[in-house]
C-alpha cells in the first residue's frame, strides 16, 4: 500500500508538467518553409539561428577555421576564406562581422589560427591563389601584424585542399606556420615551416625542391613519438607519395604510395586509432578512404562508390571507440568503424543525386544527449532544391535535412551559445549557423520521475 502511494503521489506531478511552459528562447529568424529551390525542411527540426550575408560570395571549399581569439579556452571565432575573391572574414559566434580581411592575391585557398608570437592573443593566418605571401592579422581586430607578409619560397599558390597549419611543432608554447607550394615550376615544390622569432617571421625549414608535383593537401599530427607535432602532405599526382616529416627539424619520416593510386587527397583525419599515442592518418581520396599507420605504412582502403572527397573522426555508433564520417562524390556518407585490421561500414546515407558532391562532413552532439549526430553538405549541381544541409542520428536515419539556395560547400560545428550542444556552422553563398533544439524541460523531468519511480518500486 505504501509503494502505491509513493508512486501515485509522484504521478500526480505528471499533468502539470506536461503543459509547463519552457524557459522563453530568444527569437530566431528562421526562413519561411517553401517550395522547391527555396528554403525548405524535411522534418522542420533544422533552426536556423544567423546568417551573415558580408560571405556573399563562395565560401571556398573548407575553407574554414574556429578558434580561441583570446586565449581563455573558449572558442569564440570563425575565420572563413572566399573562393571568389581575395578575402577572408573573421566571424562572432552571434554572426556578426568581426574583420574583413583584403589578400594580395585572386582568392583565399586557405585560413588558419593560433597563437603565433605570444602577444596574449591569437593571430589569423590565410593564404591563396595568385600571390606568394602569407598574411597575419591579429585575431580580435583584424589589424595585420607588424611582421607580416611572409614570402614563400617558390610560385604563386598556397595549394588546394588547405595545404597550410598553424600549431606547435617544436613544443615550444607558441604555434609555428607548417605550408605546401604548389608553384611554378611545377617540379620545384616545397614544404616549409616558418615561426615566430625576435620580432619578425624566419623559416625554421623547409624541404628543399622536392622535384614533384605542387602540394594538395597538408595537415598536422604526432607519427614519430618525438617533441611537436609532425607534418603530412600529398603530392599531386596517382604515382607521387603522400610525405610525412618531423615538425621540428624537417626530417623525412616517410613516403607512401597509396594503393590504389590516388592523384588527391582531398582531406586527412588524423587519431590515433589503436591506443600506441600515436596518430594514424585517415585520408580521402580517389580510391576511397585511406587508413595510414604512423610509419607511413598503408593499412587498409575502403572503397566509396566515388572519390572521397571529406573525412571527419569520432565516435559515431557510442561505442567509445574510433569511427570516421565519409562524403563522396556521389553524395554518400559513409559511417566507417575501424576492427584493428579493416575499415567495416556501419551504414550509408545517399541523398539521391549521384551528379552531386557531399563535400564536407562532421561528427558531433548537437541536443546534448550524449549521442553524436553526423552532419553533411552536399555541392548541389542543379540547383534544384534537393537537401543540402543533411543532419544524420547515430544509426543512419534521418534527424533533418535542409534545402538552401546556395550550393553548400563547408560545415564545421562548435558551442555557439555556450548551452552544451554543438551547433552547426555552414556556407555556399553565404555563411548561416543552425542548432538542433534539446529535449524541453518537461520532457526531461518526465524522464527523471519515470527514472525516480522505477527506482522506489525495487526498493521498496
């Protein structure tokens, strides 16, 4: 009798809080639900929060960075390259405009941030198409440094595919540049690291003429167990290698073929996916997604049904382990598990169209409910209003997908409010955040009563 009456005195809590109110949000402009080649929504759960019209232009190809402007520990800045144009924006987490910043060059190919010559603050870095120089501009006004530009070595081109870093190679507390060329000649590329020292920038090393092809894609991670991070690029070309090379000194740590061969990579994962600290390397390309051991030993390759073009890393099943998000030019995404001997597929999404690219991918929690979601954006080729922003739950089904005007070109996620969640950063023609609305209060204390009564009625 007592357990009876526990229980239905805690019910009679029920009704209340299913018609409670929610705490009031603040209003969000949110397009109007249209017909076909406008804005619309599958499932209507996809919250457009800002959009920033200043990227009017083409967002380049993942050209796209967020980072710590002061250096507090919280990521506060989105820092986004322009194809179109020779210009970069610094981006406030509410969608404002912080900075335009004006290249030298026809267009920016590449962005990065960090903290380059311990000021207190950190610096932003670009690159581009038509001009040799590397611009660096203070990361809360938008001012450009005293000491910058930099000059690269050789051509015109800071490679596709962001072939420039910014971090720690030499674990010495400030951030170094790590660049590939991609220059005329073609044969006389080059890998370069430059820092900053005695109040201008020196070239730690470089690689010397590497006698192939221009550099397409370059990124930063721990392969040879030594102090700072380590570097690993791809030479264009189906015969040329995929280089690594220690951060601090420019020693050459290794030179693979990928097999099958690939004239790309089109993006690198790097994670250590087999608990020795040391990173492999995920990369994607036209074969598929490659799976690199931290000696350059290639491990495995997953075929996709097209070139991959995207990979991001984490855990996408909840199983604590390692799994990787693949887009490919056949509008796949591909959720990969690694088995300590092969990449196994845990399921596929296709958006419809094989004519379109699913052109940058994400992993990340967007409700807070300890689930990751997978986050896709697909280059539409027809403009015809098939859903470009694709937000996936855990097992492959369908959360929400948007449909924009704009191609969609780049997707990164990040704590905009500061509520827990992810939300999602996107750009085609402009550049727009959304999130995804957690659980209302009384649906989790609803949880909690159902949770409080299941544990009274062992106990009692």
């Amino acid at each position: 009798m007592k357990k009876t009456l526990i229980i239905l005195l805690i019910l009679s809590f029920v009704p209340a809080l299913l018609t409670a109110q929610p705490r009031e949000e603040v209003k969000k402009d949110t397009p109007a639900k249209t017909g076909p080649g406008l804005k619309q929504w599958e499932q209507g759960v996809i919250n457009i929060l800002w959009e920033n019209t200043d990227v009017s232009s083409e967002p380049t190809y993942r050209c796209i960075v967020i980072g710590d402007a002061n250096l507090d520990g919280i990521d506060d800045t989105i820092v986004v390259g322009d194809y179109d144009s020779p210009t970069a924006y610094i981006i406030n987490f509410d969608g404002s405009t912080r900075a335009i910043l004006n290249y030298d060059g026809s267009s920016v190919r590449a962005v990065a941030i960090g903290e380059i010559d311990g000021d207190g603050a950190a610096e932003v870095v670009i690159a581009g198409y038509g001009s040799n120089y590397v611009r660096i501009y203070d990361a809360n006004t938008g001012s450009e440094e005293a000491y910058s530009p930099w000059e690269i070595l050789v051509g015109h081109v800071i490679s596709h595919y962001g072939s420039l870093k910014v971090g720690d190679v030499d674990n010495d507390g400030l951030d170094e540049i790590a660049l590939g060329t991609a220059g005329y000649p073609y044969d006389e590329n080059y890998v370069e690291v430059v820092e900053y020292s005695g109040g201008t920038l020196v070239s730690k090393w470089n690689s010397g003429p590497l006698d192939l092809d221009e550099i397409v894609c370059l990124t930063l991670g721990e392969f040879d167990g030594t102090t700072g991070l380590d570097i690993v690029c791809k030479i264009w070309g189906s015969s040329n290698p995929l280089l690594g090379f220690r951060g601090s000194d420019g020693t050459q740590l290794f030179s693979t073929v990928l097999s099958p061969s690939t004239t790309y990579v089109y993006d690198f994962a790097v994670v250590d996916i087999d608990g020795d600290s040391l990173d492999e390397i995920a990369a994607a390309g036209y074969g598929g997604l490659y799976i690199i051991d931290d000696d350059g030993t290639q491990l495995t390759c997953y075929e996709t049904s097209d070139t991959a073009c995207s990979v991001y890393a984490g855990d996408i099943d909840g199983d604590a382990n390692v799994d990787f998000a693949v887009g490919d030019y056949d509008d796949y995404i591909y959720a990969l598990e690694w088995d300590g001997t092969q990449l196994v597929e845990l399921w596929n999404y296709f958006d419809g169209d094989t004519g379109d690219w699913m052109l940058d991918v994400a992993i990340g929690d967007l409700n807070a409910d300890g689930v990751n979601e997978v986050v896709g954006v697909d280059d539409s080729s027809a403009d015809t209003g098939e859903y470009q922003l694709i937000v996936l739950n855990n097992d492959g089904s369908v959360l929400d997908r948007y449909a924009d005007t704009d191609d969609l070109e780049l997707v990164e996620l990040a704590d905009l409010d500061g509520d827990g969640a992810l939300e999602i950063v996107f750009g085609g023609g402009s550049l727009k955040a959304a999130d995804i609305p957690l659980p209302s209060e009384p649906a989790i204390a609803i949880i909690l009563i159902l949770a409080a009564i299941l544990i009274l009625s062992k106990r009692l």
